[in-house]
C-alpha cells in the first residue's frame, strides 16, 4: 500500500508530463507559448523551405538545453525566446523528451551537392589552415549527430544550418561548449557556410544514437 | 631579472589566455596556431603540397589509398587494427597539420636509429610500431599494400623537403617543464572542464552509428602501454598544441601536464612486449620518469590489469 502509493507519488510529474507534451505540441500551454507542430510540423520534421528545424529524434538533453538557453539568452531568437520563456522547466522537459522519442522522418530528397565541393571538403576535412576541424569530427559520419552535444546535421534545412552558423559567427548565439562553433564559424565565409549548409541538408539522417 | 621577466611573459599570456576563454574574444578566433620559439635557421619552414596536386595515374591511386587508410585506418586496414583509432586521432589533418606529428616531418628522418628498439629503422619499420602500439594491433608486412600506400602518402606530402633536417611544425611541440609536478587531481579538473565533453565522462570516446567519433583515452579500445602517447611528455605536447579540437593551446602548460598525467595514468591495453613481469618490462621498455607503466598511482599498480577485451566496432 505505502509502496504503492510511494511509487504513484513519484510517478505522478513523469504521468502528466507525458499526458501534456502532446498537448503542448498539439495546441501550446495557454500561457504564451503555441502549439510547437504549427512550425516544427506535427511529425517534429520541421518546414525545411521556412527554415525551422527538424526535432523529431534529436536527444532530449540538447533540445532541453535550447529551449533553457533561449530562455536565459545565450541563444538568441525573436520567435523562440519568448516561446521558451512561457514554458515552465517541467514543460521544457517534457516538450524535449516528446520531440526526443519521435521518429525521424524522411526528409525531402533533393539535388546532392558534389563530392568535392567547398561544403563536402569542410565537412569532411575542415580546413586546418585556420584550425577549422571537419563538421564530421564531432557532428559524427554524414553529421547524423553525437550524443546531446552535438546535434545532428544531416538532414536538416539548409536555411536553418546556415541562419546558425551566422549566429554563430555573429555572436546571436554563444550557448557552445567550450566556445567551440564560435571560433571555428568566424573562419567560415558566407560562401562556406552556404555550401557546407547545403551539403549537410541533403544527407541522409538518422535516429539520434542514446 | 633577466630570468623574471620571461616568467612574468608567460604569466600575462596564461592570463590572456584564460581572458580568451569567455566572452569570445574575435581576434583570438582569427589569430593562427601559437608561435613557436624556434630558429627559423635550425628548424627550416615545409608546407606540404595541397591535395589537389596528386597526381593522376597509379603513383596518385596509391598516394590516395594511403591517405584513406591514414583517415579511416580502421576501415581501410582492418587486419591490422585493434582498437577504436584512426592514425588521424593523433596526426591531425590526414598527416598534414604542423605540430601535430605530420607525416612531411618525419618521413625525411628515417633511416633513424631508435632507443625504443635499439636498431637503425626504416620508415617502414617506424609504421609497424605504429600499428604495434598506438593501434594495438599487428604490424603489417613491409611488403604490404597498408604501409606501401601509407610510404607513398607520406614521400609525397614530403616532396621538396630537405632530407635528414628537423623542420618546423615536425612532431609535436615540447611543452617547457612544469612548475609543478604534474598531478592526478588537477588533471582530473582539467578532464572534465575540457575533455569529456567530446571523449565521454569515462573516458571511453563517444560513438554515433557504432563507431567511434571520438577516440577513447584510455581502457580496451585505446593505444597500449607500448604507444608513444603513453608518455607523459609527448601526451603533454600532443595535447597542449592540439586539444580540444579546433582549440589547440587553450591550456596552460601547467594543465596539459596534468591532463596528460591523468590520462596516462588509466589502465589501457598490455604492452606487447611484457614479458610476464611487469618490474621487468617496465626495467628493459619503460625506464624513463615519462612512463608510468609498473608504477603506483591512486592505489593502482598501472600495467598490472591491462585493459582487455576489446569492444571494438561491428
């Protein structure tokens, strides 16, 4: 009895949490916060010609994060701070773990970028010259991403890619560890990043590794 | 004076350096690797072709394969690989980035005679201990096609450079002496402010579609007691210079002794030439305060439990 009891008490957050993250996607949370599938799609795959991201599959500690970063700043965005900041942390958790367990949707197939391209050489090699390391160093092989740190590549809107390495480079957003695409981005010009933008787009993603 | 003044420099570069870490510092993003402190008289300046002069035709195919082997060694010589790296781990760039053992540097030095083997080695031979140790695997016949195409990728990047002349950028940069001893502790700071984002709060590397993205320091899947990179001064070196990645010379020298002290002070795979006594192997391989093979650290005799069963990748 004092078990059971002992256990709903406990389970009772992780329950209506995983009873609201739906709801919250499906029609926001009332409080300023919308529904997130009107611009992250009902399938978390994102509108890649707007530019807005692909959540579905992404670990649940790196989208948790953004959404704390766009809260607290270090992240800079007109449409997301406020969105994240009307969540509460616990809505934050469970939007991040919802997103977290979608699969991952085909992406649209589209025109792939040559071989030995500006954008595949970058993302294959970097370029040491101005200690740029390949993407594919830390993103991981064809940038499907690693860990909760760093997030996949392949697969996502090149709008998108391309809007946060200027941020990046801009300063907009400085949540990286160890101020790593901070400095590698300001070697980048506006040509590299469309290119290696345009490269990871049209790689193939897959289900984000635990 | 003469002496302080110098140690006051370096003070205010460690302070300049940390100043850099936060906020971004934007002429420090553009700024190249640290210079060096070297005579441009003794250690003449080499810059490796640019890939795209490779050649057509079966000289290049093979300058080529030895490139790919180098990147993904344990993709492209699988027979000779036993644990979770590349060559490329180490050697940044395919071979090519100065002060991070470039292949341009050490192609020219061989014929040497070596200490570790007590024989005049061929570079060849230089490869096989390669594989021996730092991939704890199996040395290659001379004849094979993994180290004719890894010869040929490194005498090609070597082209035009002056045979038997330490050049600039060659091996990796001896980090001065530090004021203190290295130490475990302060090394395990350093590890997990700047290490663990990308090599794994264990240690063990991170994987993503079952291989490994980022190399793993030390246990089964790392280089062995034999390896190079398990002395501490040539881990301080290869770290100060290079680590993390994209960010070489963040640390202080005080802390890339420590953090190499804390690394190689972890129990990764036997040395292949133990001999059933560790006192003894330690005695004919490992003589030197660099090593901390037969030693008792935090408790633990280093050696005395290799790391074993390599997990390897599917």
């Amino acid at each position: 009895m004092h078990v059971l009891g002992t256990v709903l008490v406990l389970a009772w957050p992780w329950l209506v949490h995983a009873a609201d993250a739906p709801a919250l996607v499906r029609e926001g949370n009332g409080r300023g916060a919308p529904a997130c599938q009107s611009c992250h799609g009902a399938d978390g795959g994102g509108q890649p010609a707007a530019g807005f991201p692909r959540l579905a599959g992404l670990a649940a500690g790196y989208l948790e994060k953004q959404l704390t970063d766009y809260a607290a700043g270090t992240r800079e965005h007109p449409v997301m701070q406020p969105i994240a900041r009307a969540l509460g942390a616990t809505e934050r958790t469970a939007v991040a773990t919802y997103y977290s367990r979608l699969p991952v949707p085909p992406p649209p197939s589209g025109p792939v970028p040559a071989d030995d391209g500006v954008g595949a050489t970058l993302a294959t090699r970097g370029r040491w010259s101005q200690r740029v390391p390949a993407c594919e160093q830390c993103h991981g092989p064809g940038g499907i991403g690693v860990g909760a740190n760093f997030p996949p590549l392949a697969g996502q809107p090149a709008a998108y890619l391309e809007a946060q390495l200027q941020a990046w480079q801009q300063g907009r957003r400085r949540n990286d560890p160890l101020q790593l695409m901070q400095h590698l981005s300001r070697a980048l010009s506006a040509q590299d990043v469309s290119a290696v933008a345009h490269w990871f787009a049209a790689q193939r993603p897959q289900g984000n590794t635990p | 004076m003469s002496l302080r003044l110098p140690a006051l420099l370096a003070g205010a570069l460690a302070l300049a350096a940390c100043t850099g870490r936060t906020p971004l510092d934007a002429a420090a993003a553009q700024a190249p690797a640290p210079a060096k402190a070297t005579s441009a008289k003794a250690t003449p300046a080499f810059a490796p072709p640019p890939e795209s002069a490779i050649p057509d035709g079966p000289y290049g195919d093979m300058v080529r394969q030895g490139r790919e082997i180098f990147l993904h060694t344990r993709r492209n010589a699988p027979a000779y690989v036993g644990n979770g790296l590349d060559c490329a781990d180490c050697h940044l760039d395919a071979g090519r980035l100065a002060d991070s053992a470039p292949l341009w540097g050490a192609y020219g030095m061989y014929p040497q005679y070596r200490k570790k083997n007590g024989h005049v080695n061929s570079y060849g031979e230089r490869l096989q201990g390669c594989f021996m140790y730092s991939m704890n695997g199996k040395a290659p016949p001379l004849d094979d096609k993994v180290i004719v195409a890894l010869e040929t990728y490194s005498y090609w990047m070597a082209q035009g450079a002056p045979l038997g002349a330490k050049l600039a950028g060659a091996g990796y940069p001896r980090v001065p002496d530090p004021a203190r001893a290295p130490d475990y502790a302060r090394g395990q700071a350093v590890f997990e402010r700047d290490c663990a984002l990308c090599h794994g709060a264990d240690g063990l590397g991170q994987k993503a579609g079952g291989r490994y993205v980022f190399p793993p320091l030390w246990g089964p899947d790392s280089f062995n007691w034999g390896a190079g990179m398990h002395e501490l001064d040539k881990a301080a070196a290869f770290i100060k210079a290079n680590m993390p990645l994209g960010r070489g010379g963040l640390l202080s020298d005080q802390e890339a002794w420590d953090v190499a002290m804390f690394m190689d002070a972890h129990e990764r795979p036997q040395d292949p030439r133990y001999n059933g006594d560790l006192a003894a192997t330690r005695k004919a391989y490992h003589d030197t305060p660099m090593s901390l093979y037969g030693r008792r650290v935090n408790g633990r005799l280093l050696g005395a439990q290799p790391a074993v069963e390599p997990g390897g990748e599917p």
